[in-house]
C-alpha cells in the first residue's frame, strides 16, 4: 500500500486500484488495474521477487498516469509544425 501512495499525487479524484499479485516460478508477477473516471489503464511487471515487481509496477502506472494527466490538460500540444505554419 505504501509503494502506490505516491501514485496518489498524479490522481486529482478517486479512483479504483486493483492490484493481483502471482508467483509464476521463478519470477514473480504483480498485475494492476486502475480504473478512473471513463478510462481503465492496466499495467503488469515481473521480477526477481515481488518487492521488485511491485517496484516496476508503480513505476509504469506512475509513467502511464502522466501520460493521462498531459493529455487530458492539452499539456503535450506545443508549437508544432502544422501549427506554426511550416507545412502550408
């Protein structure tokens, strides 16, 4: 629980997290689904042991979560070229 509170700081509302952990020998799988409002992201990881696959778990749902975030908020639009006018 303590690892996916830093995910806390990218989620303005509340959300759904439903995390399966598994021991597929010898690594060991930890597998999330986080549901938010109108979109479901889902994510797994293995790992040597589960404290490292819970690690690279939060890792990619924390790199996921941003990449929401930016495109909810507009914030990867920049001055490209079509917008800049080069390609007329």
């Amino acid at each position: 629980e303590t690892r996916f509170e830093r995910l806390g700081r990218r989620i303005d509302h509340d959300c759904e997290i439903r995390v399966q952990l598994a021991l597929e020998k010898p690594n060991h799988k930890a597998v999330a689904t986080v549901n938010l409002s109108g979109r479901t992201l889902h994510s797994d990881a293995t790992g040597q042991d589960m404290y490292a696959a819970i690690d690279l778990l939060v890792d990619k749902l924390d790199r996921q979560l941003v990449k929401h975030k930016e495109k909810l908020t507009g914030g990867r639009r920049g001055d490209g070229l079509a917008k800049s006018g080069a390609l007329e």
